[in-house]
C-alpha cells in the first residue's frame, strides 16, 4: 500500500487504502471487547471461574488499552509510525492467537493485557495517521469517514459474536480478532512511513513521553479535551446498562434486544455524515452548541419519556447518539489543531483521555441508581453540563481553542 502523503506533501497514492486501514484500526479495539461479550457465560463454564474473575478480562483490556495509547503514541513521534504500527500490530495478533488457546482463565487474562497494549498502539497511530496523511481542509472529512466506519464495530460485534457462538466456541472470537490484526499487519508492511525523519522527536524515548505532559500543559488543548471527554461519557454509560434496561426492565427477548442495540448504533452513522454536511455552512462553535443543548434535551426526554417503553427509550437516546458519533470527528479535528508536531503524543492524549472517561461512564452507569433509565438521563444531565462548562472555557479568556 503506498502513502497517501509522505509528511502531507504528496497528494497521489492510494487514499482509499489509508483510510481502510485507519478504519480498520480504529475498529479493532470495540470489537475486541463487543464480540465476545456474548460468550461471558460460556467461559464462565468452560474455566469454572466466576463472573467477577471472568469480567477480568474486560478490566483488564480497557485499563491497559488506555496504557497503550498513552505510551504507545509519543513512541511513533520518534521512531516513526510504521516500525511502531508494525509492533503494535504484531502484539495485537499474536496476543489475540494466545488468547484463543489459553489453557486457563489467568493465561487469558495476562494475553489480554498484552493484546490491549497492541490496540492501543492502533489506536493512537491511526489518529496520528490522519494529521500525516491529511491536510487541514481534507482532515475533517477523513475523520468523518472514519468515525462512520468505526461505529460499525459495536454494532455489528455482538451480532457477530452470537453468530460465530452458534457454530463455535468461544475461542473462535479470538481467532477471527488474530486474522484481522494479521490482515492490517500485512497492510502496514508494505505501507511507507507517513511521519519524516526531519520531522521526528529528538532526544531519548523518556524526554518524547514527557512531551506528553507539555502537551497537556497547553491550557487551550485541555480545556477542549476535557469538554470532549466529558461529552461522550455518557454514551459508554448506556453501553453498560442499555442489556439490563431492554431485557430486565421491558423484558425483551435476547433477540430483540440485539435488534434495538443495532437500530441505535446504525443512528451513529448519521453523526459523521450530518457534521461532513455542516462543517461548510456554519462554524464549528454552533455545531459545538447544537451538540450540548442537543445531549441536554435528550437527557430530559429519557428522564421524562424513557420508562413508557422500550421504543420510546430507543427514541428518547438517539438524539445523544447522533450528536455524539458528531462532535467525536469535530473535536478530533479541533484538538488536532491545537498542537504543532508531536502528533502522536496528540493522538495519545486524546484517545487515553476518551478511553479513561468512557470507562468512568460504565462505572456511572452501573451505581445502585434508583433504576438504571432514571441513572442513565441523570448521568447523561450531568456530563453535558460539565462539559458545557469547559465549552464555554474554551472559547473565553486568553487561551481561547483555534478553530472555534
């Protein structure tokens, strides 16, 4: 596959290609952790291990995916994204296959730490592939696409899992997550480097991770990423309540629940597409602003509409959804333009700081609420207004976001 752009200088080559890729990248850690939800009962039996062992293998995988990111990432800004994707990827595959013939549940839980460190690494120079790639007024556009691409992943991977469940064992989950970090491996082999050597960090890898912390100094960056942040917590909260509310509260089938998860993640798709729309015929601070009131009155019709039943649970979210899978290219972009060079360490941050607040979200979504619709429209309420707190901080006083 050659380079789109080398140091975005050359335009010709194969830009479809990349953006697969990056795609594909971006998908892999959801369905690492979606497929094989469906087989959480199965491994249960097949390891004679509890659930709270087996939920381990979750734990584990997002702590240490946030681990990646953050490490992983500076790392490309030294030596280059190709050699760092390649290891990255190797990881990926080759944890994934252990993973698949682990002989008991602690060996499952150690690959899965290492397969985790691999996803990260995907994700953080797949981020950093798009500003190498991509000039300013094209970025947007590829960030779009690839967020519509990447919505794919948790909605299609528990369909997949269940499917692949009906035939085979768990195990095979694993194996079809080796084939696709193999494919994308073979991919970066023969991609060229994206990231020039007059462009890359200078000085030990120790003094290119403490970038990281310079670059979190940059109170504009900041102050948007925590707004970001905040924003898309809420959606990771209904991730994890969104079974418990169709199937114990309305008492739906296992299938039609998989059928309703699936209608709401396809509005995902909606998100990328209508910010591609209006990125030309506004400024990004409105859309920022239908955004947040947007999240608010969705908040309001769940807390107000969302116990008559499960369509109208469906109806009263999905305004959240659309606007979340929007601001995610939309800030990426704007955060992107905050730093000049040290793109890795960028990606780093911004999908550590996603990564950690989403897990915060499960957290939130799970407490001994009341009832969990009730706990999804409060936490969705108090995230949108602290996000919109750092909102309104990004566009005051003197370090004021660029692109708003």
């Amino acid at each position: 596959m050659e380079k789109t752009v080398p140091g975005r200088r050359d335009r010709e080559g194969s830009r479809k290609g990349i953006i697969l890729l990056i795609s594909v990248l971006s998908m892999a850690p959801p369905l690492s952790t979606d497929m094989y939800l469906p087989a959480l009962p199965h491994m249960s039996e097949s390891f004679d291990a509890s659930t709270g062992v087996i939920n381990l293998t979750l734990v584990a995988f997002f702590f240490f995916l946030a681990v990646g990111i953050l490490l992983i990432g500076p790392a490309s800004d030294k030596y280059g994204r190709k050699p760092v994707l390649i290891l990255s990827l190797a990881l990926y595959a080759v944890f994934s296959l252990v993973c698949a013939f682990s002989v008991n549940i602690y060996m499952l839980i150690a690959a899965r730490v290492f397969q985790a460190l691999g996803g990260g690494g995907m994700m953080a120079v797949s981020t950093a592939l798009v500003k190498d790639c991509f000039e300013e007024k094209k970025r947007g556009k590829v960030l779009a696409v690839v967020q519509a691409m990447a919505v794919i992943a948790p909605m299609a991977a528990p369909l997949l899992g269940a499917f692949i469940l009906s035939f085979s064992t768990w195990r095979s989950t694993f194996l079809v997550l080796a084939v696709i970090g193999a494919a994308c491996l073979a991919a970066s082999l023969s991609m060229k480097e994206t990231l020039r050597p007059a462009e890359r960090s200078r000085g030990s890898l120790v003094m290119t991770l403490k970038k990281t912390l310079v670059i979190g100094k940059n109170r504009a960056f900041l102050k948007y990423l925590l707004m970001l942040s905040l924003f898309t917590t809420p959606y990771m909260a209904y991730i994890s309540v969104c079974s418990y509310i169709y199937i114990d509260i309305f008492q739906l089938s296992d299938a039609m629940y998989s059928i309703f998860f699936a209608v709401n993640s396809a509005f995902a798709v909606f998100g990328p597409v209508l910010y591609v729309f209006f990125a030309g015929r506004t400024t990004r601070l409105r859309l920022n602003m239908v955004c947040l009131i947007a999240a608010f009155a969705s908040a309001g019709f769940l807390l107000t509409f969302g116990h008559a039943g499960p369509l109208a649970f469906l109806l009263a979210f999905l305004p959240f959804t659309v606007v979340e899978s929007m601001i995610r290219p939309l800030g990426t972009e704007i955060l992107l333009q905050q730093q000049e060079g040290d793109t890795g360490a960028v990606s780093s941050l911004i999908n550590f700081a996603m990564t950690v607040f989403g897990s915060a979200g499960m957290v939130a979504g799970a407490l001994p609420w009341p009832d969990f619709i009730s706990g999804l429209g409060i936490v969705m309420e108090i995230f949108t207004i602290l996000s919109a707190f750092f909102f309104i901080r990004s566009f005051s006083g003197r370090e004021r976001v660029k692109g708003l």
